[in-house]
C-alpha cells in the first residue's frame, strides 16, 4: 500500500473551513482570460482547482475573464475548453465576467454614491506619478474632490460613450498614503471603444481585473478563490471592495505558480513566438502550451500526474522540464504500442533466406501492459531495413550489435550472422550482408545459440515511408526570461529536426491519432494531424531515455 499524502496548505484551509461549518459546499472556479491558448502552468490551476472539488465534493465553474475586447476571441474560448474537457475535467457551469457587465457597473454606481469611487480626467502618466513610491506616498488626484453627484454623472456619460480612449476613468478612493501601492486609488473602470467577442458594442467602458474578479466570485458564491502568489498583494483590495459592497465573502488564496525550467510562460511572449513564425501555431509541438503538448502526444494522465508530482507551494521555485518527460514516459511505457521504425536505414540482405519467400511474424505490441497489449503481425524477407548506426566495420569494445563475424537477434526474427558489407564509391555503407539461422525463430527458439544484441528492422519490401519529426527543447537556457538578453535570443536552432525517409512497418499504416507507440530503440511517437494516407507524419514525444541532461552536464 502507498503511504498516503501530506494535505497541502489550501487542502487543510478547506478541510478546516467545511468541519467547522463555515461553508456547507466547496466551490471553486477557474478563470481564464480568453486571450490565448492554455500551457501547462494553466494545467496546475486546472487541475488544483477541479481536484479539491473533485475530492471533496461541491463543484467548480468556468468563467471566461473577458473584460478586454481588444485581445478576446472567440477562438480561444474554444481551445480553452476543449484543454480542459481534455485533461478530463468538465465544469458546473460555463460563465463570462460579461455576463455581469450590468451588475459590476451597479456596484460601481454604488461606490461612488457612497463616496468610495470618483471619475479621474488624469492621464495614465500623471496617475502613475500621483501613486509615489514604495517609500513615500502618493499625492491626491486633483479630481479627488469632485462631488457625488458630478461623479454619477461623469460615470453615466463614460458608460454612454461621450468620451474618447483614455479620456478619463473610474478610481476607487481609498489611501493614497497606504504602504501598498496598489490601495492608492486603484482604477476600476476605463475607457475602450472596441467591439467585445460577445457582447458587441454594447459597452465601451470595461472594469479592471481588480474590480471584476473579487465581485465576480462574490456573486457565484466561490467559497475559496486560488490565484498564483502575483495576486497576494491584490488580495487586500479584493477583500476592501467586498467588505464595502457587503455582497457575498470569497476569500482568496495564493499558491506558487509553475515555472518550467527551458521554456517561458507568458501568454503575451507565447503569442509573439506565434506571430514572429519562430512556430508553426499555438499547438506547435514544442510549445508548452496544452494543445501543443497534445499534439506533441503527451496524455491527460501524464500531465495530472506531474502536477500532483510538483505539489501545492508558497513558494517560487523552478520545475525541471525532466520531470514532466518522466511523467509521460512512466505512462507511455505501459501504454504505448511497440512497432518498428527505421530512421536512418541500410540494408541488409540475408543470403540463405529464399528471395521468392515470405512469412508474418508475431509480436508483442505492449510487454509492459497488464494485458500485454495484443499482438500484431509483421511480415518478414530477405531483405530488410537496419539502422545505419547498427553496423560497425571495425567494432569498438563491448559492441554487441552488428559487425564482420558477429551475431545478433532480428528483434521478433531470428538470429543472423554478419558475413560481409559493401560500400559506393565514397566509401559509405550501403548494404550489410548476413545468413540467417533457422531454428532460431523468435518464441521457437531450438538453436542454442545465445547473442547480446538485439536490433530492429523493417521488411523492405512491405514497409511504408514515413515523415518523423525529432523535437527537443525549444530554449538552450534553463530560465530564458531571467536572462540579460532578449528571451528569443536563447532559441535552440536545433530544436526540430524533420527526417523525411524513415521507413515504418506496414502496421503503422493505419495508425490512430489517438493511439501512442514505442519506436522500438528510438522513442516515443504520435501521428501528428498533418499525416495523410500517402504520407504518415509522427511526432517524437520524447526519447526512451533522458539524453539531454546527460549531455548538457
């Protein structure tokens, strides 16, 4: 039996909260801005926020935080659901901030008639000077003082649309001296005459995060709203505007946010790789974004389970991306099929297997399965695909594959003997000549001959060409944003390399996008949606073997 789990900081706040009665029902939420699509730092608040509800009991909502027109779509509302669903989650229900566009303004309207919010004509600048410094206070906007009555109206005619981007907007009136910068008279509402993915032009002046997130779970009746550690200064002010609204209590609780070594996570940086064509798109096999994560084959379970791996922290800390490929290799080595694959291929000719004959051979598609995966049929002939790298002319020490005189076993074949090699004109290997041993079938072994190396192959004259695309990390430094330079400076060139004639057992031919295999030797693959009949494309999720941190020790 596994010994059971310490609770994590918010699973003991929740836990105290329900035994003691002050919530009745857990409720979370989870709040997207639809702005981009979801990486896997978004992964860990997925999966925090739908698991507590999950375990004990309430639910979670989805609430696209769409207070910015200018940079919503549609589009990513979409992908955003379809990661979540994805990662297996399905939330109670499915809302917008607009959806409270009338409500925010009310309670906005309700500030400034009791004298907590006023309409400030200065300009982005001069509110940024007015705020002072860490070490000294601010200085009072010289709108501070405008009546309840003139800021009801200003307030009105912003919402009517008589004033132009950036004219004025809606402060809070709190403290200009307060140690935190943030209390100083935050803006609550501003102007932007832009059409909204949903409600159209219906509204041109929009509420500021700070404004419309805490109301939000205020009127959702969010027991415990989790955020990244950013936000904890943010939470004085979320608990200031609730307590002077006397609407409903959410609290709110930080945790440390995931930081993934060789890679960024700013959506904004995200969307200029995008834009800049350094990738191909959003799902772009080497983002770390969920979709491309997808493409790239990792699966639902590999990702829940690295986020349980890392924990709930107060504290920043930087997750090697190692360990997330531990996560899908420990998954797709019980789940992967095993096929065949050459990448770099030579041929080898067995001299004493008739030309004329063919058979299919058996093999296993997953030994590590609890139901070994099934079988498959693989057909076999005297000619055959090999590896380049599997022949050596002069063999070094303790080499146990191909070379003159030596024997090794054709993975699910026989045993074959290297006779003789030939080479073009420039010296290169073209074909590798061998014999083959009968009685030493595969599961009917009678030979008695016992060999070290075993090698995979692919049938020449049945085997399927196929396109493979080798990906690796998409920086070459561990914490590209805390670098002095650039973060595009440290682009690994080599970070996708595409091999265009690799030949694949005709197995493969119909294989699923929904399906993982094991290239036996060689790594983990999935079709990718750029694969037609003609042309199978597979993508390399990761290598059987962490080879990068060995190689950049």
């Amino acid at each position: 039996m596994s010994e059971k789990r310490s609770l994590n900081f918010i699973e003991e706040i929740i836990e105290n909260d329900l035994k003691s009665g002050r919530y009745e029902t857990l409720i979370t939420r989870f709040p997207p801005e639809p702005n981009g699509y979801l990486h896997i730092g978004h992964a860990k608040a997925i999966c925090l926020n739908f698991g507590l509800t999950q375990k004990y009991g309430g639910y979670t909502n989805l609430r696209f935080d769409d207070t910015n027109p200018v940079t919503e779509k549609t589009e990513y509302v979409d992908s955003q659901q379809n990661d979540i669903k994805w990662l297996g989650f399905q939330w109670k229900n499915e809302l917008y901030t607009s959806d409270y566009f009338d409500t925010l303004y009310a309670f906005a309207v309700k500030l400034i008639e009791k004298g907590l919010a006023y309409v400030d004509d200065s300009t982005a600048d001069e509110i940024a000077e007015q705020k002072g410094t860490p070490t000294e206070p601010g200085k009072d906007s010289p709108y501070r003082t405008r009546t309840i009555a003139e800021n009801l109206d200003l307030f009105s005619r912003m919402k009517a649309g008589e004033f132009p981007d950036g004219a004025c907007t809606l402060r809070a009136k709190i403290d200009m001296a307060s140690p935190n910068m943030l209390m100083r008279d935050p803006i609550l509402y501003r102007i932007k005459h832009a059409e909204h993915h949903r409600t159209g032009n219906k509204w041109c002046i929009y509420p500021m995060y700070d404004f419309a997130h805490g109301q939000s779970d205020s009127i959702e009746s969010i027991t415990h709203s989790i955020c990244t550690l950013e936000y904890v200064a943010h939470r004085e002010l979320y608990d200031w505007l609730i307590e002077q609204l006397d609407i409903f209590p959410s609290k709110q609780y930080e945790f440390a946010r995931l930081n993934l070594s060789y890679t960024v996570m700013s959506k904004r940086k995200l969307l200029q790789l995008v834009n800049d064509g350094v990738v191909s798109g959003w799902d772009d096999p080497r983002m770390p974004t969920i979709s491309g994560l997808r493409r790239r084959g990792y699966t639902p379970e590999s990702i829940r389970d690295f986020c349980e791996r890392i924990g709930i922290a107060k504290r920043e800390n930087i997750i090697e991306l190692s360990l997330l490929e531990f996560c899908i290799r420990e998954h797709l080595n019980k789940t992967a099929t095993r096929v065949m694959a050459v990448m770099d291929p030579i041929k080898l000719v067995i001299t004493n297997y008739p030309e004329d004959k063919e058979e299919i051979l058996i093999g296993e598609n997953n030994p590590e399965a609890e139901d070994k995966g099934g079988t498959r049929e693989i057909p076999f002939s005297n000619t055959l695909w090999i590896e380049r790298e599997d022949f050596m002319e002069v063999p070094a020490k303790k080499w146990f594959r191909l070379a003159p005189g030596s024997m090794v076993r054709l993975k699910h074949a026989y045993i074959v003997k290297c006779e003789d090699f030939k080479k073009d004109d420039n010296g290169n290997l073209t074909e590798v000549h061998c014999s083959y041993i009968p009685e030493s079938k595969s599961g009917s072994d009678t030979s008695g001959i016992n060999v070290k190396g075993t090698i995979h192959w692919v049938s020449a004259s049945h085997a399927k060409k196929a396109e493979v695309r080798l990906y690796d990390r998409l920086f070459t430094v561990e914490s590209p944003d805390a670098e002095a330079r650039d973060f595009k400076d440290y682009l690994n060139p080599n970070s996708v390399e595409v091999l265009h004639d690799v030949y694949i057992e005709p197995f493969l031919a119909q294989a699923s996008s929904n399906v993982r295999y094991q290239f036996i030797r060689k790594g983990y693959y999935c079709l990718d949606r750029d694969a037609t009949a003609e042309k199978p494309v597979f993508n390399r999720t990761v290598s059987l073997k962490d080879a990068w941190s060995k190689a950049n020790k």
